[in-house]
C-alpha cells in the first residue's frame, strides 16, 4: 500500500483513524455531493471523479482484483472481479471510492503528482473504515431505516432496493441496531474494527 510521491519517496497510507460515526457520515455526505441514489449507477460517480473502472479476471491476477490504483488527482482505477455480481461489485467499488477520499485525498499535496496503490488484502484498519464508507454511500441511515420500516425488516426486499447483496444489506442492518425480523436490537459496539466486506 504505497504512497508514490513525485519526488519517488515512499510512504504508506495510514487509517483516517476518525470515529466510526465520522466516517458515516462523510461517506452519505459524499454520497449527496455526488448525487448518488440507486438510479444514479456509481460507475458514473466514479467517471466523475475522474476514475475509470475494469473488470479483472481473479484467475489472472487475483491481488489486482478489488483494488485502487491512483495516479494522481482525478486520476484513478477501480479493479473488480469479473465472476462477482452486479450487487457485489456495487460494494467494491463504493469500498474502493472510500480509500480515495479517506486515505488518498486528505493526504495529498496538489501541487505535486502523488502514486497510491491500494490492494485487496491491506491494512486492516483501512479497511474496516473504508468499508465503513461503502455501507453509508451506498445504503445511508434515513433511507435504509425507511426502506426497513417499509418492508418489514425483509433484508431481501431492502437489498434489492439499494442494489446490494442481501449480506450488505445484513451489515448495514446490524449496524444500525436493526435485526432481520424487524425488530431493534441494542446497538453494537461503535468501533470502525472488524467491519467486514458485504
């Protein structure tokens, strides 16, 4: 996971280390600022942003599958897995666009050209919290408590929704104190940690 500088100096990004709530709420801030809603696909997010996305086949090069590459500002690209789903890839690549505006934009300096490279199997702080983020752009809390209420707390009905797998759709529920059945369970422990992929 290393900083490429334009004076070819190495570095290593390090986690935002930002509460939990923080990075919700960057995350569906973001979401908003780029008009993000399930008719407005993320891949036109990250196009936006001057990001490009490709499909990568696992079987030929499986570190590069679910990765970020930066090259400079307004200038990066998405790796996803080409066997995954629509639902899946959604996941990966709001995860992915949660490195670039947590570990890369804050720590860049615009007047020089700054490398990052990111890998499907990092820092585990880094990514927890941008995991973190991909649950919030994609699935914010006033929506996804409505879209609960709405449907009974019917985690596949919610998913399909926001067009996530059912599993983000779990976490997301989890997160916000939600159980499966409808029913609130007390909320969890606020740590970014531990905060797996959907």
């Amino acid at each position: 996971m290393p900083v490429r500088r334009g004076s070819g100096q190495m570095a290593k990004p390090k986690p935002t280390k930002l509460p939990r709530e923080k990075i919700l709420s960057i995350a569906e801030k973001a979401a908003a600022a780029f008009s993000y809603s399930v008719d407005y696909d993320i891949e036109r997010v990250v196009q936006d942003l001057g990001g490009r996305i490709h499909l990568n086949d696992f079987w030929d090069n499986a570190a590069k599958t679910g990765s970020l590459t930066v090259h400079g500002l307004r200038n990066f690209e998405i790796f996803v897995p080409s066997h995954t789903t629509h639902e899946r890839d959604q996941f990966t690549i709001a995860h992915e666009l949660g490195h670039y505006i947590l570990h890369y934009l804050p720590n860049v300096d615009p007047r020089a050209e700054a490398e990052l490279q990111i890998d499907r199997y990092g820092d585990s702080a880094i990514e927890a919290e941008a995991n973190l983020f991909a649950y919030a752009f994609l699935m914010p809390e006033i929506l996804f408590r409505e879209a609960y209420t709405r449907f009974e707390g019917n985690l596949s009905a919610v998913a399909s929704t926001f067009r996530v797998s059912e599993v983000a759709a779990r976490m997301r529920a989890k997160m916000l104190g939600l159980h499966g059945d409808g029913e609130r369970k007390p909320k969890a422990a606020r740590s970014a940690a531990n905060i797996p992929a959907a």
